[in-house]
C-alpha cells in the first residue's frame, strides 16, 4: 500500500514538465529522428544523451520563469523587454508552430490512413475536427490528465524496437561515442534533430503551463501580473524533478525511434524516405505487421498530443501580448479570442497538405525552421532566468549559466556551418561583392 500510494503521489505530482516532454515527440520529431537513423545509422544515438542536459536547463529555466512571476514568456516579454523583441520572437513562434502543426496534421492523417484507408486530406480535416472539439470543451485538469494518458502511447516506438533490434550492446556503446561528418547532409538532419528536440514551443508551453497551475494556486485573480511572488521551496523541487522526467522520457523514446530505424532502414539501404507510409511500409517486410501498426499508433498519438500544445502555445503569445487573459481552465465564452486564435492556427497550419509539400519534407522542414529560431529564444530564455525581476531569487546559478551558454553556442555554430555548406566561400564572396559593396 505505501508503494501504491507513493507512486499515486509521483502521478499526481507530474504534469507540465512530463507533458511537455512528451509533446517534443510530436510526428515532425519521430519523422525527424527515423529520417536521421535511416541515412546515417545508430551512430546518431549520441545526440540524444548529450542534449538531455542542455534540455533540461532551458526548460528548468522556462519552468522558473513562468511559476515565478505567474505569467509565461510573451507576457514577461511584454513587461520587461522592448516591443521589437517582443514582436520578432511572437513572430517567429507563432510562423514555426503553425507551420508545425500543418506539418504534423499531415504525418498524423498519413499515419492514420494506414490502419483506415481513406483519403489524406478527409482524415485530416476529421482529426483537427476532433481535437478541437476536445480542447474547447473539456476544462483544464481533465486536458492535462489526458495529455499525461497520451504520453505512455509513445512507449509504442519501444516495444517496436524490442521487437526486432538485437544488436543493443552496440548501440549503447555508441551514445558515448559521437560520429560527426561535416557533409552538407548530415549538418541539415543535425540541425533538424537539434531543433525537434530543442523546440521553441516547448519553453513557451511550459513556462505558460507552470503559470497556469500557479495562476491556480493563488486563486486564478483576475489581478495577477507578471510580477515576482515568493513561493515554496518545496514546489520549486517538484516542478525541476517533473522537467527532468520529462525531457529524460522525451529523449528515451526517441533513442529507440533512432535505434530502430538505424537497424533496419540504414542496414538495408532504405535511406530515401519520402513519406510517412514509406516508414511503415519498410517497417512491414523488416519487422512485421506488429511494428508497422506500433509505428503508426504512435504517429497518432504523438500528433493527438501535440497539436493542441502548439497552437495552445500560439494562444498563450497572442492572449498575453494583448492582456487578453485567455486560459484552457476558463470556458470558450469567457475566453473566445484566446480559443478563436487555437482554432484559426490549426485550420491555417491544414493548408500544408494543398501545397504540395509531401509529409516527410514538411515535417523536416519545420525541424529545420525550430533549429534555426531557437539561438534567439535561448539567449531570451538566460536574460530573463537571471532577471531577478522575474525571477527573484530564483537565478541562475553558474551550472545553468554554463549549460545554457552552451546551448546557445551550439545552436549558433550549427546553423553557420549549415549556411557555409549551402554558401560556399566563393558564393558568399561573390553575393558580397555584387550586393553589398558600392
């Protein structure tokens, strides 16, 4: 009974940190890592122990943020910050999510039309229709208990990997042992998983979500700014231990997304995919019917996940930029403006699939797009954390600086050699005596 109870108590206490986590795994990212290990094997492996603790810094540190002075990042933007920063990072968060959501809209209703054939565009009409219906009409608590179900779906990529990986020796040995080409390629999948697992929406989810649940806490006042509050050390503890949970989870199930795909596309030439079907049906011959179903449910879920957090995360933006004070805990009559901006983001982010683009690219694409967002908002997410305005006493400390310094340069440093490899010396010399040079 104290093992029951306890675990009861570990439940309960999880909730943005695992959610958030969880959301990283969206449809962009699992398409993003099977892409990585199909063309370049397990050896990606790496990335995924050695981001883990640059992930759990920036999302400790959005966490902080938004418990701290009740309010997420756009709101402590508004207050502390100039409107030029305030507008260029909305903008960006708000065109990378919708892309996002169009693009996993798209690899959800792929996914789908594997178990239940139909046409792609139907399905994902009836998806967004669903979801929708979901978020606008079940309060806050009942939205997070569901989110929290829905993470235990993507243990399907696990199962599927027990299924058929037996090679594991060699690929734990190769978490430890980095393999990096500076190949054109490779620096455009790098950047793309870099940016699938440092997505900016998950800081801005977060950091909204921890200034829901304080929101609540204090009474939900329609008086709350974006001002520092005391609070008790004991629930700083057990926000940083539910963040850790859930970027450790995050980049757990993505080992075995990288991990299957390594073993069985990169083994056996299968590097070219081209859309979420060519995953699953490559899945079928190599693994069989449980693997290419598990590989699908997960698709699925990840997206019935995610999708509501991005343009969640879209909302929260908009709602704080104009004081609208909009909340998933509040119904869809006294907050319409905060659900019209969710439904709108959503039926915007369905033209993706009329534009041609096939899911694979669209989803990479978007990986590419929060790659190169996120040195911007990195260097944000440090100057607030260490704005005492904001956060109090609730700094840095010198490890947080370290690690999230080094993200931001990692971030940066990634995205130049992408741009030299596209740009050539002799391009960017020519472009500069043609177009910049009187």
């Amino acid at each position: 009974m104290i093992i029951k109870e306890k675990l009861k108590n570990m439940w309960n206490s999880l909730g943005p940190g695992l959610i958030t986590g969880a959301s990283d795994d969206d449809p962009s990212a699992v398409v993003t890592y099977a892409t990585a290990g199909a063309r370049f094997g397990t050896g990606m492996v790496w990335i995924m122990l050695y981001l883990l603790p640059i992930m759990i810094i920036i999302q400790e540190m959005s966490a902080r943020i938004g418990m701290s002075s009740s309010c997420g990042l756009a709101g402590n933007l508004k207050r502390y910050y100039s409107k030029k920063l305030l507008i260029s990072l909305s903008v960006l968060i708000i065109f990378a999510n919708t892309f996002n959501i169009g693009a996993n809209v798209y690899g959800m209703a792929s996914a789908l039309e594997l178990i239940v054939p139909h046409s792609t565009y139907l399905l994902s009409w009836i998806i967004v229709a669903i979801i929708l219906t979901l978020v606008i009409l079940l309060p806050y608590r009942k939205i997070v208990v569901i989110f929290k179900w829905l993470s235990f779906s993507l243990f399907a990529y696990m199962i599927a990997s027990f299924l058929v990986v037996d090679n594991w020796f060699h690929i734990v040995s190769q978490l430890f042992t980095p393999k990096i080409s500076l190949t054109e390629d490779y620096l455009l999948i790098f950047v793309a998983v870099l940016g699938t697992t440092i997505s900016p929406y998950l800081a801005f989810w977060q950091s909204s979500e921890e200034a829901e649940e304080r929101k609540l806490e204090l009474g939900n006042s329609k008086n709350l700014v974006c001002k520092y509050r005391i609070f008790d050390k004991k629930e700083l503890s057990r926000v940083m231990l539910d963040t850790k949970i859930g970027m450790f989870f995050s980049n757990f199930i993505a080992f075995f997304v990288i991990a299957l795909t390594g073993t069985l596309f990169f083994n056996a030439g299968l590097g070219n995919i081209e859309t979420v079907k060519d995953i699953a049906d490559a899945l079928r011959p190599l693994a069989g019917d449980y693997a290419y179903y598990l590989f699908a449910i997960g698709i699925i879920s990840a997206g019935l996940l995610t999708i509501p957090i991005l343009a969640g995360s879209i909302a929260y933006v908009i709602s704080e930029i104009f004081n609208w004070g909009g909340s998933l805990d509040k119904p869809f009559s006294k907050a319409r403006g905060f659900y019209l901006v969710i439904v709108f983001s959503t039926v915007v982010g369905l033209a993706i699939p009329y534009t041609g683009i096939s899911a694979i690219d669209a989803l990479l694409m978007t990986a590419i797009i929060n790659g190169a967002v996120a040195p911007f908002l990195i260097a944000t997410i440090i100057h607030m954390a260490n704005n005492p305005n904001i956060v109090g006493r609730n700094t840095n400390n010198k490890h947080s600086n370290i690690w999230g310094y080094s993200a931001f340069l990692l971030m940066v440093i990634v995205n130049l050699l992408v741009i030299a490899t596209k740009f050539p010396t002799e391009k960017a010399t020519a472009f500069i005596s043609n177009f910049l040079i009187p």
